[in-house]
C-alpha cells in the first residue's frame, strides 16, 4: 500500500474517533489498515514485535555509542579530525620533539611492552587531546592539536591568518579583534610546556588503561529499553489505554523526559568518576605532571575566555562562561574545568 494512501486514513472521521475513544476499545471499521495495525499491537503477536523491536534499537543505541571506541573505525576517526588539517606541515625536527614527549610518558606510566606497541598518535583538529579505544580492547588511538607541536615563542602563529568559528565564510573575525587583547592572550595559550603536554597525554593514556569503554554506551541502551519497559507498564497495567491520543501522548513525554534526565545524570556521575581518576593518575607521575596540569587547565581556562569574544555573532559567549568553563548543556552536571584543575593542585605528591 502506498504512504499517500496511508497517510490519507488520517483524516477520517473513524480515525480521530477511534483516538477520541482510546485504542483498547475495538474499531467497527476494519476497512482502516492503520486500525488494523494498532489493533494488532494490542495482540500477544503486536506485544511481541513492540519488545523486539525495542530491544533491537537499544542495541543499536549501544552499538553507535560503542563504535567510535572500537579499532575497526579508528582509521575513520583519524581521517575525520584530519579533514582541515595537514600533517605535512609538521617538520621533521619538530615531529621528533614529539614523539620524546610521548616515550617520556610511556616509561613514566610504565606501559607494558605489548600497550605500548598498541598506542597510535595523530596531530588532528581537536582543542585537546581525545583518546579512542581501550588498552583492554584492542589499539588505542591518541590524537592532540596542532598547537602540540609548537615548542618556542617563536613558533607560535601569525594570528592575522587563524579562523575562529565554524568554517564558514563569514566566521573571520576583524583584523582590530584579532590584534587586541584578547587576541594576544589566545596566542600566548597555544604555547604549552612540556610537563603540561605530558600531564595531557598521560590523562588520555590513564582514561585508555582504567575505563571500561562499554559502560557509557550500556547506559544509553539501558535507559531507552527501560523507558520502553515503563511506558508499556502505564500502557497495560493502568487505565491508560482508554485514554485519549493527546493524554497518553503526554505521560509517554513526561516518561522519557524523566529518564533523559536520569540518563544524563548517570552519564555525568560515571565521566565525573573516571575523569577525576585519570587527571589524578596522571598528576600523581611526579611533581612536574602535576604543575604541569595545573598549567594546562589554567591556559585552557584563559583560552576559553579569549575566544569567547573572538568566535563571531556572539557564539563564543554561549560556549564559555565568564571563567573560561564550558557552559554546560541542559541538565548537565559534568565537573568544570577549574574544579578539575583545583583539585590537581590540592594533591601532594
């Protein structure tokens, strides 16, 4: 059957009835295939297919959530956060600065031989370092900005030819922008030391070694198939079915709104929990990682200030707050930048 014809049983007159009176209440008119479809689902065969139906999207859930942490898509990972940025334009001396820094950090953690040969680095389009992947699982894919590579004053960039923004032709801010203040102080963050890159990268290697990257992922599977599981209960155990459309409409919304909610929070507990043991892991390497991080969130938080008046037509200000933290989504709970960087030097090592 076509969807014209389909979507052309809507407006008749034994449709809105049949809503008007709830669906637990068999229709007289069997000539209406969408009746017969809700009616089905009514059916112990309709049960059925609803449970395998929603447990096949809540595996698919987990699967798109799993994917990025899996190997098989670390090659696509790389070729993504590579799309504006060349490689090439890292020079030989500096490359080999780099990878110093990174076998300093490999025999700080004391990987083992086998993790070690599973790490892979890549200068990408980040603002910080991202790792892919579990040491558990398979390689782990490492990527860090291109900022990383700059070892001197003297390297830093012309800023007259930085973008901020989306890459869109009109997101160039004005020469007078980029040349004040706030200018200068962008530019002067992208110089980070040594400890500072070592404690950055050691944090991702922490997060690789110690988190289980399933979790997450479950948790959003979880949450979709229990809010299934909740509204079905309303459904069949409460009088909801001889309701009307808009009113069973509404306790579904305020459902999930509920376990969005839940869901979000349970996501923010579990990257709290981790995230605070990977920064102190990584501080607790020596005295120099931890002052090193210290620096790098106290150059990240200035950073986040300057651009929240260099990104253009104000979205730099609906990204960062006044102290340079990211502003936090809608019911987000996450730890700030600061609170992470005060609790690095609160430790005693």
């Amino acid at each position: 059957m076509s969807s014209s014809r389909i979507l052309s049983q809507l407006h008749k007159s034994n449709w809105n009835g049949y809503f008007r009176r709830g669906i637990n209440q068999k229709a007289t008119n069997y000539s209406n295939p969408i009746l017969r479809y809700y009616e089905f689902l009514q059916s112990e065969q309709g049960k059925k297919a609803l449970f395998v139906g929603a447990t096949i999207f809540s595996f698919g859930v987990f699967v798109v959530k799993l994917l990025p942490q899996a190997s098989l898509s670390q090659k696509y990972i790389q070729m993504f956060y590579q799309s504006y940025y060349s490689p090439e334009k890292v020079t030989p001396v500096t490359q080999a600065f780099g990878q110093s820094i990174i076998n300093n950090v490999v025999q700080d953690m004391g990987l083992l031989q086998r993790q070690a040969e599973s790490l892979k680095f890549f200068v990408g389009n980040f603002a910080e370092p991202a790792v892919f992947g579990s040491f558990a699982f398979g390689s782990v894919l490492v990527g860090y900005p291109p900022f990383f590579n700059i070892f001197s004053h003297e390297e830093l960039p012309d800023m007259l030819k930085v973008k901020f923004g989306m890459k869109v032709g009109d997101d160039v801010p004005e020469i007078s922008n980029i040349r004040s203040r706030e200018g200068k102080a962008f530019r002067d963050t992208l110089y980070l030391s040594d400890d500072a890159k070592k404690f950055a990268l050691a944090r991702e290697m922490n997060w690789a070694l110690d988190t289980p990257v399933f979790v997450p992922p479950a948790i959003s599977g979880l949450a979709v198939h229990i809010n299934y599981g909740v509204c079905r209960y309303f459904n069949f155990l409460l009088p909801f079915l001889s309701k009307s459309l808009g009113q069973r409409y509404g306790i579904y919304f305020t459902v999930s709104f509920f376990f969005y909610v839940l869901h979000k929070k349970a996501q923010d507990f579990f990257y709290n929990n981790r995230i605070c043991k990977a920064d102190e892991k990584a501080a607790l390497l020596g005295s120099c990682y931890r002052e090193g991080g210290v620096e790098y969130y106290d150059k990240l938080l200035r950073r986040n200030v300057s651009l929240r008046e260099l990104i253009p037509h104000a979205r730099g200000r609906r990204l960062y707050n006044l102290k340079g933290n990211p502003v936090s989504p809608l019911f987000g709970s996450r730890l700030t930048i600061f609170q992470r960087k005060r609790l690095i030097d609160e430790l005693e090592v």
